[in-house]
C-alpha cells in the first residue's frame, strides 16, 4: 500500500461530500476518493432516502470503492443506532435511558437484533452505539442516551445490546461501538465535553466497568474515544487512555474511533496540540485508529507529521492492519453488496412495531399509585392535558430520527464552532421530517378507551415559555373529568429550542416552562391527577410528586409510546419498570446516586441539606406495579476469597394479577483497605410470575465481582464481612444476609471477571 492508500483507510468520507448537484456523481466522487475511504459517514442519517434507496446508494458508493480504486479495498458505512437505526422507515424504539429501566438483558438484545437487520439490509455494517457512559449528573442533558448510574447494570445492558448487534458471526453481524471512553458523563458541572476529575480508582471501578463487561462478555469490536479530558488528559489523546487502561488493562483489540471531529479538538478545544498535524500524531500515537466524520487531521495534516517525523510508519500500519482487521471480519471483502430491492420488507416487518410497543411498555416506570391506576370501568369522562400529551416529535430522543438531523440542520450557522457542524445532505438528499407512524399519548387513549369514556384534550401550556394562557381550560377539563391525565415533560435534541439532549444541559432540574404550575392547577381542580413525566430529563419531582394521585415516569418512548403508556394506564401492561437513575429532591443535591463512598450519601453529621431532606426522592431501582410480591427463603453461600457465592431467593407473587419483580441483589463491603461503596449493585433479574406462584432465582457470583482497587490498585478481594441485601431497589432490605469471607487477600483482573449466573425454577406454589 501507497502512504496515500493507507491514510485513506484512517478517516471516513461525509456521504454528502460525495453528492454533487443533488446526484451521486461516480466520476465527482472519484475525485473525493481517489483511494477509497476507511468509512463513509451516515447515508441513512444525512438523507431523506427510504431504505431500497438507501441500499442502492450504498452499492453504487461500494462499486466505486471496489471497482475504480487501485486496490478495491470495500468501505463500510457507519450509522447512529442508539435507540434505532437513526434514518427514515426505521423503527424508533425506545430511548436507552428507558431501555434501561426495564432491567431486561433479554429484550435490549431483541432490540439490538432488530436494528441490526434493518442496518444490514441497507449496508451499514458499523453502529456508534451503544453508549456505555455511567450518567450520575442529571443535569448532563446525555443521560437519556445512556444504562443509568450503576456501572454493574449499564454492563450487563450494553453487554446484550453488543452481541446481539455483531452476532455470533461478524459477517452477518454489524460492528458495535462502546462510547464514550472515558468517563463522558462525569463532566464538571454536567457540562458537556467539559473536564473530567476522578481518581485512576473510581476511573477503573465505575466509568471503564461497562466497557470491561462489553469487551470480556461480548467481544466488543469498537471503542469511541471521549471528547473530555481526564485529570488533563485529553481522551483522544492519551497512550495512557487510549493504551494502557483500554488495551493493556482491559484487554481490548479492536477498532479505535474518534468521536465527530475529537481529533481536531484537541488543537481548538484543549490546546494539547498546537494545529492539526500535532493533533493528529498525537491521536494516532495514543491508539486511535480512525478519525470521524471526515477526513481532516488524518488527512493532509498527519501526512506532515510523518514527512516531520512525528509519527512512524509502524504507528500508521498498526492502526492501518486494525481497520482492514475490522473489514475482513465483516466478509465485506467476500460480499461487499447488498440485495437493495429486499430492503424495504424488513422495515416493514410488523414484529418490530410489537417490540417497540412491548419496549416502551417494559421501560415505564410507575413512581407513586394511590389506587388511581389502572383506570377502573367506571371511569366515563377522561381529561387528557399537557404538551407531551400529542406531539409526536415529544416521544423522541436526541437520536432518534429525524429530531438528529433536525439539531444537524440546525448548527448550519455562524454561532456554531465550524467543528460541530453535523454532516447533513444537500438538494434531493436533503433529510426530511418523515417521521415512522408515531403513536401519541392521546391518540394511543383514545384507541384503548374507545366505546368506554369521553376524551377531551387540552395542551394547557408549552414545554418552555413564559404563555399560560391554556391553563384554564385544563383545568376546566379536569373539573368536569372523572380522571386528568398530565403528560409534562421536555423536548429532547440537539437544537437550541430543545430542553435535553446533547449539549442540552441544565442548572434547574424541575419541569420547564409552566408545566409545575400546569400540574399543581390541575391536581387542585379536585379530579384525581395521573402525572406522566416524559422526558430525557432526569427531573427533579418534588413538587409534581406532593400532589399528584399517580406519577409515572418515561424517557422518549418512540413510535409506540402513545399505545405503550394506554396499555399501562388501562392495565392492559404491566408497569414493570424500574428507575436506572436515583430522581432527586432538588438540583442542589447532584451528584447524587446509590453507591457513594461509604458516608458520601448524607451531611455528617445531622445527615440532611438545612433547606432539604437527604437521600433521593425516587432511589435507585424504585418502581412499583399492579400486584405484589413476596421475596422468601433468602440464603447467602460464601467461603473464601476465592470460592463461588451463592445468592438465592424465592419470588412469590401474592397479588391478584401477573407481573414482573426485578430482584436486584446489592452488597456492602464493611471493612477495607480502602474506602467502599456504602453498597452496590452486583446482581438483577427480571421475572414475570402468575398470581400464587413462585419462582426460585438464583445468582452464582464470581468472588472477583466483589474486587476493588487497593492501596497498590491491585485489583483484589479482601478476607472480611460481607452484607448481602434483596430487595426490589436499592433501599428496599426485604432480606439481608451477613457472611464472612476467609482466606487470603486474591489478586484478580478486570478483563478477566465473569458474569453472573442466573437460574430461575418454580418454586411451591402458595400453601
């Protein structure tokens, strides 16, 4: 290969740089790619095209690659994936933050599956997803995109989105990407791309966690370099990073990439680099194997950093052999086309619209019920208010399409930094409002309640702004209801007029615009109030929670919300969510989350703020259904250092109707060489029992997930007391069990701790 040749497999091509008069122009985009492209930028993203279209675009730019460049070396295609394949057709499921609270490897990976069918069949064979950032700063307006807090639960979740996204053979599979590495979501002041500021110890036990538990369990084989720097570390920078913690120590062998124009960053935005041939030597000696979305220091600049001696040419094929490592997995050499005409059928295959209704159902969280819900028969007058109650564009999240493009198309001015511009097609491709049939609150009820009660609907009031004046005829609606349905919450994206989402971030954490004063009026109407919070946002609900009869809680539900939150409302699905967040009292308490550092949950000594109460209003893993359950016969089985512990209870549902538990399984560590979570997370499962059965869960631990850094950041586990403690969250003791662990202090690896085992079996039924 040609030092030209080589570079060309380093950085991507933006599809619209290849449209050339409002046409894909062979010989034009020749010109842009005389010697191919490691990957070209979001076809499906940039346009409006429907999929056929968009798979006979993918061929005709593959021919090109294949067929007119001196080594035919086969491009791939890179598309936004979070919570659907990010293009028109595609199926929106549900936002990965509501993903999460369904606590359900199983139907993440349903997802996962289905979205990567719909990217094969159009021809992207790369997804930037999942990301795997631990969100503990609700006012980072990304949380949404992320698996919460708990680094155990974002592993076990981003574990199944990645096998199911590359399958078990690569070329029938699609590339995952864990992002952001490292620790994106633990900016200063939830500021997005702002600093980082935590120890090597909670760096490796919290925020590299779920990347560990990708690459160990699911052969994860892309890595997203972070925007943040770490203790002034830039993390597309850093051999330290990027090397030592995420190859060395994690043991990863894949494909670094660059997040959307991070190397050019770090010469504009972290002054690491005095222009963008240091940049890009920096980035390429660090291990990061590809630039993203174009070509730009991998270009021209890094090309002058090799002629000045900046960087080696065993640099350059390293990362070179990496991506061509990447192409050959996927048989693109083999079979570098797809069967365009096939496509459109499996976007319209009705089995995802279930999942993404089941999805949406799964991910809801009921927060508080006084017996208001589920709607009984009596109910003959409905009121349905608030501005998420029939907005489509509401239900969804800062990656969905087209709310994406709609913040890309956005930043097309002068206000924006040049560098954040989003790739964005041009003339007939041109990405358009088509959004999939999407589902609304008011329109799923009306559906649900048909023949049963009246609906009347009044907006009452905006997302944000300062207009009230649709608040008395909300109330009014409620006065003369059996019932009110409140939906609030925020607009997620990535424009200026969006209240969350990336770059979207927040000081106040309450509702926006008048939608309090909207609850607060509606609840003193005297009809019993049903709050639905539909937001990315990760609000603080005091004052929603004080007056509302039920509050539930749903990040952007997607196409199928509307049919999602009817069938929980009316009982036709079971609430079985559960938050993957901690809900603060008030913004003045973040961070705030279930495993500090023992005594980093309360004010020592009277424990509370003077002006709050301590402790989360809604805790990690909250969240309640329509039947109730027992947890029995709890047993813990430990030894040594070095044995197996065994953990095993019964779930017995002694209500009246069918649901879903999550046993979620969380430890102490009472005394260490070093300061401990008060408790964490290490083991969860969800399971639906009938009404008088009983299931018997069992979890075999591997005793390194009990493993911490020492003194030396050895990692190890340390002879002593253990507390175990089920429950249905994290403050919930239904059992607790001590045990000690014997024998001596065992060295372990992070790359090398294995998941938890889960059996499940019938248990007795009720006596």
């Amino acid at each position: 290969m040609t030092v030209d040749e080589k570079l060309a497999q380093l950085s991507a091509v933006n599809f619209p740089d290849l449209v050339t008069n409002g046409r894909f122009d062979e010989d034009a985009a020749l010109a842009v790619m005389p010697h191919g492209a490691g990957e070209v930028t979001r076809i499906g993203a940039t346009t409006g095209l429907t999929p056929s279209q968009s798979a006979e675009l993918f061929n005709q730019v593959q021919r090109l690659a294949v067929e007119r460049t001196r080594l035919g070396i086969p491009v791939v295609v890179h598309e936004e994936s979070l919570a659907g394949y990010c293009a028109r057709d595609a199926t929106v499921f549900p936002q990965a933050l509501s993903l999460a609270a369904s606590w359900s490897p199983d139907l993440v990976g349903a997802v996962a599956a289905t979205i990567r069918e719909q990217l094969l069949a159009v021809g992207a064979r790369h997804s930037l997803a999942p990301v795997l950032d631990v969100a503990r700063d609700p006012r980072w307006g990304r949380v949404e995109e992320t698996f919460g807090e708990s680094p155990v639960l974002c592993g076990l979740l981003g574990t199944a989105y990645v096998r199911a996204m590359q399958g078990d053979d690569l070329t029938r599979g699609v590339l995952a990407t864990g992002k952001h590495f490292l620790a994106h979501g633990a900016s200063e002041g939830g500021r997005n791309h702002a600093p980082v500021n935590v120890g090597p110890r909670e760096l490796r036990e919290v925020y590299a966690e779920p990347f560990a538990a990708a690459i160990r369990d699911a052969g994860l084989a892309t890595v997203m370099s972070s925007y943040s720097c770490i203790d002034g570390l830039p993390g597309s920078g850093s051999p330290e990073i990027l090397t030592g913690l995420l190859r060395d120590e994690l043991g990863f062998d894949g494909m670094v990439v660059a997040d959307y124009f991070a190397v050019a960053l770090l010469h504009s935005y972290h002054r690491a680099a005095s222009d963008k041939s240091e940049a890009a030597a920096k980035a390429l000696r660090a291990g990061l194997d590809m630039e993203l979305p174009g070509r730009d220091c991998y270009g021209e600049p890094l090309r002058a950093a090799m002629d000045a001696g900046l960087v080696g040419m065993d640099i350059v094929d390293r990362a070179v052999t990496r991506v061509l490592e990447a192409k050959f997995a996927l048989g693109l050499f083999e079979s570098p086309y797809v069967h365009a005409p096939a496509a459109a059928a499996v976007f319209a295959d009705p089995a995802a619209t279930a999942l993404a209704r089941k999805a949406a159902a799964m991910g809801t969280v009921m927060l508080a019920n006084d017996g208001v819900l589920p709607l009984g028969p009596g109910i003959r007058r409905v009121a349905v208010i608030g501005p998420c109650a029939d907005n489509p564009r509401l239900l969804q999240g800062d990656y969905h399409y087209p709310s994406h493009q709609e913040g890309a198309m956005a930043t097309q001015d002068e206000s924006v930094p040049t560098e954040m511009h989003l790739p964005s097609g041009k003339g007939d491709f041109r990405p358009g409002p088509f959004f999939t049939p999407h589902v609304t609150p008011l329109a799923g009820l009306r559906a649900a309640l048909d023949g049963r009660a009246e609906i009347t609907y009044e907006p009452g009031c905006d997302i944000s702004g300062e207009d009230r004046s649709g608040l008395p005829a909300a109330v009014q609606a409620a006065k003369d209801a059996d019932v009110a349905l409140v939906f609030v919450g925020g607009r997620s994206g990535l424009d200026p007029a969006s209240t969350v989402g990336e770059s979207r971030d927040a000081t106040d954490l309450r509702l926006s615009g008048g939608q309090e004063e909207l609850v607060r009026e509606v609840a003193a109407s005297g009809a019993p109030t049903v709050v639905v919070v539909v937001s990315g946002r990760v609000h603080a609900l005091s004052g929603v929670a004080r007056v509302a009869n039920a509050l539930l809680y749903a990040p952007p539900l997607g196409q199928e919300g509307g049919n999602a939150l009817a069938d929980i409302l009316t009982g036709a699905a079971e609430p079985g969510g559960r938050l993957p967040v901690s809900l603060p009292r008030a913004g003045g308490q973040v961070p705030l989350h279930h495993a500090h550092r023992s005594g980093g949950s309360r004010s020592a000594w009277h424990g509370a703020y003077t002006d709050c109460q301590e402790g989360p209003l809604f805790c990690f893993g909250h969240g309640l259904g329509y039947t109730e359950f027992s947890l029995e016969d709890f047993e813990v089985r430990a030894s040594t250092t070095e044995a197996e512990v065994v953990v095993a209870l019964t779930v017995r549902n002694v209500g009246e109707r069918p649901g879903d538990e999550v046993v979620q399984v969380y430890a102490s560590d009472l005394y260490a060489s070093v300061s401990r979570p008060e408790r964490w997370l290490v083991a969860s499962h969800r399971v639906t029992i009938a009404p008088a059965e009983a299931a018997r869960v069992r979890f075999r631990i591997h005793p390194s997930r009990l493993a911490f850094y020492d003194e030396r950041m050895d990692f190890v586990v340390e002879p002593g007391k253990f507390r175990f403690v089920a429950g249905r969250s994290c403050q919930d003791a239904a059992c607790e069990a001590m045990v000690e662990l014997a024998g001596r202090t065992a060295l372990y690896r992070q790359r090398d701790v294995p998941p938890v085992v889960v059996d499940v079996a019938q248990a007795a039924p009720c006596a």
